[in-house]
C-alpha cells in the first residue's frame, strides 16, 4: 500500500540515488550505502522496478541499467499508508460494488461519491478517506517517475 500513497501523492522522498548497471542475482541485489529497511525505487529495470525494503530480496534476476533511489519516508507517511491499508481492507466489500445505493429490509446505503482533486478528478475510496492526512504530503506533480 506504500507504493501506492507514494504515487497518490507524487511523492518518493528520494534522498539519493545510484546510477549504471545493476546485477541482481539469487533475488537480492546489493545497494551501496543502503540502510537495514530503508525504502529503494528500482527504475529502469524490467522486472523489478518500484518500491523494494533493503535487504533486497525475491527479485528476479535480470541485468539492468537504471537507477535505484534511496528513499526517506518519512515514518508519519508510513503509518498513514498503514492506516490506508487497514483501511480498505475493513471496506473491501463496499469499495468492490457495482452499486452507488441499495435498500432491502429496512437497510440501505449510499457510497460517497468523492470529493475533486486538486487536478478535477474525483476521488473515492482511500484516496478521499485520507485526503486530509496525505495533503501535507503532496507535491504537485511527480518528476518523471
């Protein structure tokens, strides 16, 4: 779900990153001046790129020329991207309708529609659920990732 908040909000943290040829071997790939849980962004790779947790492990060995950043997540961001998970995992079977409203037996229910983002799409779900929150968060827009 990190990955996920990360992109909402355009936002890696990038703190540093590592340009050239990359080996991963055995699923693991060794990242200089990487820390014990660090968050990494793997770009440029064919079957590994996104969001990875040093050590790096269960990749797929690949040869690739990229850049691995290391990130600096800020630990509020994680908690929230927790909160996000728990989340949705306690709405599943809501955010997964089809429908908007029912009523049976003196029940009924009507999903929110979402509120506008800042670039005119609604949001629905966790998005506007923790609007709030991941504002401070933001960046406008992403730089090229």
């Amino acid at each position: 779900m990190l990955e996920q908040v990360l992109r909402h909000i355009h936002n890696r943290f990038d703190y540093a990153y590592l340009e050239g040829t990359f080996e991963v071997s055995s699923g693991t790939c060794e990242v200089e001046g990487a820390q014990q849980g660090q968050y990494l962004w793997i770009e440029g790779s064919v079957f590994n790129d996104g969001l990875h947790q040093y050590p790096l492990s269960g990749l797929d060995d690949e040869e690739f020329d990229g850049r691995i950043y290391l990130l600096a997540v800020p630990k509020a961001v994680q908690e929230i991207a927790d909160r996000v998970a728990d989340w949705t995992a306690d709405n599943a079977d809501v955010l997964s309708s089809p429908y908007q409203s029912e009523s049976f037996g003196g029940y009924s229910y009507t999903k929110a529609s979402g509120s506008a983002s800042s670039d005119g799409s609604s949001l629905s779900g966790w998005e506007a659920q923790f609007k709030g929150d991941l504002d401070p968060w933001r960046k406008m827009s992403h730089s090229g990732w």
